[in-house]
C-alpha cells in the first residue's frame, strides 16, 4: 500500500539496559540477565545480554551454564525483574501512544506507530522518529532504535542494522538496495528451519531468493510461505498496524521529592485516578481492577492490586480503593518512593460482566 510511512521502535536490549539504569554502577561491564528455573543455582536460560556481554559470546537463549563458562570475572549475571521491566514498559509505550492514533505494541520493548497520518513526507517520519528517540531518553534515560519505512517487514529490519541508538530510513525506492547483501536467514519471519532449507536450495542472501520464481518457492515451502518468501524479498509487506485493544490506562508521575508521606501518595493518586477514570468513560469502557504503583528510590518497582465486585466506571467507587492500597503498599515494602501512579484493568466493551478477553 502506497503512501504508508510505518516506524519500528526497539528498546535497545532493553532488560539489561534497565538494569544500567538503576544501577549505574553496571555500565561499561557486560551484564547478562537470566530466566531461572530454580532446578538448579544455575538452571535457565539469558533473557536479555547488554552489548558488552554479546561482545563475548553471549546471546539470548544461552544456557546460563554456558554462559558462565564464556564469562570473565567482570561480567555481571542478574535475576530477571520482570515487574519492574513492564513498569518501564508501560511508560514507554503510553509515551509512544501520544505520537500517533495507530499504535500496535508489538512486546515490552517493541511497538510499530503508523505515521501516516501525522508526517506527509520520510523527511517528516525522520524528524518524527528523532524527536521520539530524544523523548525516551528524556524521560527514562533509554535509547532505541526506531526504523522508518513504508511497510512493517522494512521498518523492522531497519531498526536493527545500526543498534543500539539508531535511525536508519528506507524510502520505498530503496527498499530492493537495501534488502539485497543481507542474509535470507535475516528476513524478519525466516526461522530456522526455513533458512537452513534455502541454505540447501543454495539460497544465502536476499538477493539470491528473489531470482527464484514464486512455483519454485511455493513447491519448496507451501503456497502461502513461499509467496510471502517472493514478496518479503521485494520488501512487499501488506500486513496493517494492528491498533489493539488497550488491556489497562494508567498514569505515572515523579515525586517532587523522595517520600513514603501517606497523604502525599493519596492526594496524587486520587488525583491521577481521577484523571484516568476520565479516559476511560471517554472511550466507553470499564473496570474491574485498581492498581497502585510505587517506583522506589533505587527504580525498583512495586504493585498492589485489588478487584472491584463488578465492572464500573464510576470514579468515587474506585478511589475508595485508594487508601487501602497505599497503606498496603507502604506496609510491605519500606523505604521511599520515587514516582508513583495508578492503573485501571480488566476492562469490558459493554455494561455486562464480560471482560474483553474473554472472547479471545
């Protein structure tokens, strides 16, 4: 489809880079956050590897037993904070959602924003595309790398020729140049099974498997892959920025101070509540569940939830809730905040008991 100008954004190895964040001690050392399985000290796998660990080896995927082999003295290995990753997440991509009215969430650290509507021109969807970099690292104090082009497939594989902190853009005149050296086993979709079948065909780069004809591709890998194999080395991609149904609304905001102040946390939260039940109702949706968020001093992240009976968009009900979770909250867990916010969840479409989810 003409016309479209599509940017992929991409948290540069985003679970490790959190962990720079909140410890800034880590940076310049290779940090390697893992998924544990708890069988063993050392069962699981690395989730994440900042670019320092990649340097030496070590990849998403790895055992962590064999990623400790490969490890110097100075390498760091972390247990997975998912809490706190999805805390920076969610700003990151609320952030993100007020640049464009099409946004698709792709992961936590992955969003594609249809620009069409905002920019005329690439020259415009690159200075749009810088303006987001410099917003992230702004407020959170993390670079991505954002492609712009004018499909999904392209703006993927844009964003990850220049990693990390890049912009790379590919105008639709450039689209075959670009795709051309890379590796098939590059294109964005190609797995592994796949690529070691066109390894075999004597397929290596892009270049090669668009010199063979649809019948072949559609004979080797099935009708509906080997023409999507035929467009993908043309960098012909029709898929639509999917605008998803939002699973939650929520606000953050930064302390003006350090503080763990009771009516400080439940002035603002009711305030904040306020304005979200406001976004909700606007989009004639409701809520079951009320969310308080602490981010402490050291950026770690706590949540304390509580459901209502049913849905409802009715704000005085929720913020009776409020108190309650602050207290809960700052019963648990000791120190000071830093920021704090408030979330709504478990919406529904209709003035029933029917979650949107529940018709996945």
């Amino acid at each position: 489809m003409p016309g479209r100008i599509i940017a992929h954004v991409d948290l540069d190895y985003f679970y490790a880079q959190c962990e720079e964040l909140r410890r800034p001690e880590l940076k310049g050392r290779p940090v390697v956050v893992c998924i544990y399985s708890g069988r063993t000290e050392d069962s699981g796998a690395v989730s994440t590897s900042n670019y320092e660990a990649r340097k030496i080896g070590i990849r998403s995927g790895m055992p962590i037993v064999q990623a400790k082999r490969i490890a110097g003295s100075n390498t760091v290995f972390l247990s997975a904070d998912i809490e706190y990753y999805e805390s920076v997440s969610e700003r990151i991509m609320s952030l993100l959602r007020s640049y464009t009215p099409v946004m698709e969430q792709a992961s936590v650290d992955e969003a594609y924003l249809d620009l069409s509507e905002v920019v005329s021109d690439f020259d415009g969807g690159e200075r749009k595309a810088r303006e987001i970099k410099n917003a992230i690292l702004s407020s959170e104090h993390l670079t991505c790398s954002i492609g712009v082009s004018s499909n999904k497939l392209l703006s993927k594989m844009a964003a990850g020729v220049s990693k990390p902190d890049g912009l790379t853009v590919v105008r639709p005149e450039e689209a075959l140049d670009f795709l051309a050296p890379m590796p098939a086993g590059k294109l964005f979709g190609v797995g592994r099974v796949t690529e070691r079948r066109l390894s075999e065909m004597g397929i290596q780069t892009v270049e090669d498997l668009r010199s063979v004809s649809p019948e072949i591709l559609k004979k080797q890998f099935g009708s509906s892959m080997g023409m999507w194999l035929y467009n993908a080395s043309r960098g012909v991609d029709e898929e639509q920025v999917m605008d998803r149904k939002r699973e939650q609304y929520g606000r953050i905001i930064t302390l003006k101070e350090d503080t763990r102040d009771r009516s400080v946390l439940v002035d603002n939260a009711s305030r904040l509540l306020n304005e979200v039940v406001r976004q909700v109702k606007a989009d004639a949706l409701r809520f079951k569940t009320v969310s308080f968020l602490g981010i402490m001093s050291d950026l770690s992240a706590r949540t304390k939830n509580r459901s209502l009976p049913d849905f409802t968009d009715d704000f005085e009900q929720a913020a009776r809730i409020m108190p309650i979770l602050v207290d809960e909250f700052l019963s648990e867990h000791p120190g000071n905040l830093r920021r704090m916010g408030v979330k709504v969840s478990n919406l529904s479409e209709d003035r029933g008991q029917k979650s949107l989810f529940d018709f996945a």
